[in-house]
C-alpha cells in the first residue's frame, strides 16, 4: 500500500468528504470502503461521477429512475478499477472511458503516465518513475 504523508492524508480526507457529501446516494452507504488509489487519480473520479451524476438525474427526470452505488474504487495492477452495482449501460461505459484515462495518467500526481512501475505496477510519469 501507498504510505501518505500528512499533506496527503489531508487531500485523502478531503476528496472522500467531497465525494461522500456531494454525491450522497452513490457512497452515503460507506460499505464501498474509501478510495484505495494515489490522489494523481482524484480529478479524473471528480469528473466520472460528475458525469455519472448529470446522466443519472437527466434520466430521472424523464422518469427513469437508475438507483446506482459504488461497491469499490481501487487500483489494481496498476489499472484503476471502479465496481458498482446498478450501472446501466452508458455508466458502464463511462466508467470503462475513466479507467483508461487512469492508465495515461500517473497515479501520484496526475499528470500524463509514460511507464508502468514494476513490482508493485503503478502508472507513473517521467518524474514519478525516475524517483
Ligand atoms: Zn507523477
């Protein structure tokens, strides 16, 4: 596991009180367990669940009600994984389009990912992997 420095407990907390208050009926239930990723890949999730949400509330007010929620949000060999229960169709593929931005993204500081890390695979940018 990724060992956080205090700054980066801080962004961690931060970004999961976001994510838990602005989009209560998808992580309110908090049995999906936190984020297990670097914070290089918060902004891509920002976007993802925004997207999630728009999609979800348009299809509510046409009377389509799509009860969705994150079961898991982790990384795994170095690929993001987003599980949830209840997806239909276009969040399954908005997921599928965010975990390949994960890939060309470093995971520990967001910028363009140019190399897996071995070992422990993680998805790293220039900087990231020379360290
Ligand atoms: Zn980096």
């Amino acid at each position: 596991m990724t060992k956080f420095i205090s700054d980066e407990d801080k962004i961690y907390s931060e970004f999961e009180t976001f994510m838990e208050t602005t989009y209560p009926e998808f992580f309110k239930h908090r049995s999906y367990g936190g984020f297990s990723i670097g914070i290089g890949w918060f902004q891509l999730l920002r976007d993802l669940f925004a997207k999630i949400n728009e999609y979800v509330v348009s299809e509510r007010n046409n009377g389509n009600v799509i009860e969705m929620r994150v079961a898991q949000i982790k990384e795994k060999f170095g690929e993001l994984r987003v599980y949830v229960d209840g997806a239909d169709d276009h969040i399954a593929h908005l997921i599928h389009e965010a975990e390949k931005v994960a890939y060309a993204t470093c995971e520990l500081c967001g910028k363009p990912a140019t190399h897996t890390k071995k070992g422990w695979l993680q998805r790293l940018c220039d900087g990231h992997a020379k360290s």
